[in-house]
C-alpha cells in the first residue's frame, strides 16, 4: 500500500510518500480500505519529535479515517452490526496516513447518511475529544455557558457546535475578527479577538460577572490564571493541550473559594474500551444531530495524500477555519 511516513523528525518537508506492506487485522479489529484522513494538530507534534505514538499504534502518523470495511473480526463486527462493504470512519492511535488502516471495531461509527468520505473523515478525532472533554469530563449541561479558546480550529468548530446543540450559551476567541465572524457564524453567540481584547474580562462583561462555567482550553501557559479568574462558582477548567506552555501561575485561593475544578486529558494512550464508550454516545447523541444537518464538519482545504508536507505547513500557518483532510485516490 501507499502512506505517507515521518522520514525523520522535523519540518513538513520530511513527510514523504512510500510504500508498506498492508497491515492485518486482529480480534476485535477490521481493515478499512482509507478514502480520506484527517489532519490534526498532534500528527504535527508527532512529525517534530514531540508526540511519540504509543506503544504497539503504527509509526505512521494519522488518527482519523474515512473508508470502507475490507475486512476483520467477524463476531465483533457483528456485534457492533458492521459488515464488509460498509462504509465507516474510525478514530486511531496511529496509522491513518494509509491507504490501508486497521480501526478496534468499537472506534468505528457509520458515516453519517449524505456524508462524503472527506466529510466522515473529519469527524472522529474532534468529536471523540469534544465529547469526552466538554461533556464527560467539563459536565457541560443546558444554560450554561461554555468558553472555546481556539474558536476556529477542528476542536474549536466542533465545540462551538455541540455547545449550542445541547443549550448552552458558546463564548469563542479567535485570532482575527475574520475568524471571530467564523465563530458566530457556526453559532458562537460571542467571539472574542484575544490578540485585540482580554478574554477573560470580556468574558466575566458578558455573564455579568458571575464568570463562565466551562472552560475548553488548548493553550494553557499563561492562560490558565486568566481562565481561573473568569470561571464562575463550580467552574470547570478542560485543558486538552499545552501550545502556550506546560507551566502555568494561577490563584489557588480563587479555586478554594469558588469550589473550581481544573482538569485535562490526553486522548490517544487511553484503552479501547474507553474510547468505545464514546463512540457509543457519539453514535446515540450526536449522529443524528449530524444527519439532521443540525451539526456539520467544516472543511477547510484538502489535500492528495502525496501532498501531506503541504497540508501540515498550512495547519502550522494557524490561517485554516475548521479541518484539513487528505485524500487517497
């Protein structure tokens, strides 16, 4: 098969197209034939040297696929009611600049009716960390309101989406009042331009200074004091990246005071049944959200595979609004 491998660590440059033995599936798992892969942000960090996969995922970078079962387990497809031919989009821990992926069966989800592969291909990573960060972990429940630092990013779009589906009132920042209009046209109801404004001012202004109940964070650093300061009474704080730093100063009283929770996770190490366990939400709460129209991917460019080093310089350049994907003829 084509995939598109990590030469050697550094720029987009080193990512080059070679040819690999197909790989096989094993219990519990299928081979899907890929049509299109997604492009995130930890495929770059894996590119630099920074994001090792973990023990026993492919050296290939990719963690979301869209294609077709070419085969696999045939109990546990079964018992998920996957079949060969079907079409599906996976979430992985590696592997998914191939033409040929294996996904754990419950890590795959149906592409969406009137979804094309690139569309599929953009859901898995964002929705999955989504899901498992703003809901599970953040408990973001209708009326509150949810922070989205990142407004613009696949992550980004995607929160501001469920946020609004599942009634709550959605603040995005944004680097640019280009991108800040992006925001409220996904249905952001604020955007705040953090190169312009101090977020965590606008955003106790605009909740009438009782502050933000959800904080959705990638950048940490510096952030996390200001995020403290506007997170209101039994605040949650979700840090799911660091770009900004791995240190951070914040004031501990206010925790204290305001019974704040501030946590974060990592989404790629953690078991197979785990991630199953979102799918299964993801597929009973918000695929038919998708299918209704009500939710939708937002593509910002795609690339032939072969043109990898392109898509990852874009991604770095921060200039994308929404998801970078790549397509296998």
């Amino acid at each position: 098969m084509h995939a598109v491998e990590i030469s050697s660590f550094g720029a987009p440059e080193v990512l080059r197209l070679t040819e690999r033995p197909a790989p096989v599936a094993g219990a519990g798992e299928v081979l899907i034939r890929v049509r299109a892969s997604g492009v995130n942000r930890p495929d770059v960090l894996q590119r630099s040297g920074s994001y090792p996969p973990p023990p026993g995922a492919s050296d290939l970078p990719g963690l979301e696929i869209a294609g077709v079962i070419e085969s696999g387990d045939a109990v546990a497809m079964a018992q998920a009611g996957f079949g060969v031919g079907d079409r599906v989009c996976a979430l992985v821990a590696g592997g998914g600049y191939a033409e040929y992926c294996v996904a754990p069966v419950g890590q795959c989800l149906p592409v969406p009716a009137g979804f094309d592969d690139v569309q599929a291909a953009a859901l898995p990573e964002t929705f999955f960390t989504v899901w498992s960060n703003v809901f599970d972990r953040g408990r973001l429940q209708s009326g509150e309101t949810l922070l989205v630092q990142g407004g613009t990013s696949g992550i980004g779009v995607t929160a501001i989406q469920l946020g609004k589906a599942f009634g709550a009132t959605v603040i995005a920042t944004a680097g640019s009042d280009e991108k800040c209009a992006a925001c409220k046209g996904l249905g952001a109801d604020h955007a705040i331009n953090y190169r312009t404004q101090d977020f965590a001012a606008v955003a106790k202004e605009l909740t009438g200074g009782q502050g933000v109940n959800v904080i959705l964070d990638m950048v940490a650093g510096d952030y996390v004091a200001r995020e403290v300061e506007c997170l209101a009474e039994d605040g949650r704080l979700v840090i799911i990246a660091v770009q900004g730093g791995v240190k951070a100063g914040f004031n501990a009283g206010l925790v204290l005071r305001r019974r704040l929770v501030i946590t974060g996770s990592t989404l790629r190490p953690r078991p197979v049944a785990f991630k199953a366990a979102i799918a299964a939400s993801l597929r009973e709460k918000v695929w038919p959200l998708l299918e209704q129209g009500i939710v939708k991917p937002v593509i910002h460019s795609t690339f032939a595979a072969s043109r990898a080093a392109e898509a990852h310089a874009l991604m770095e350049s921060n200039q994308h609004i929404g998801k970078i994907v790549l397509t296998w003829a």
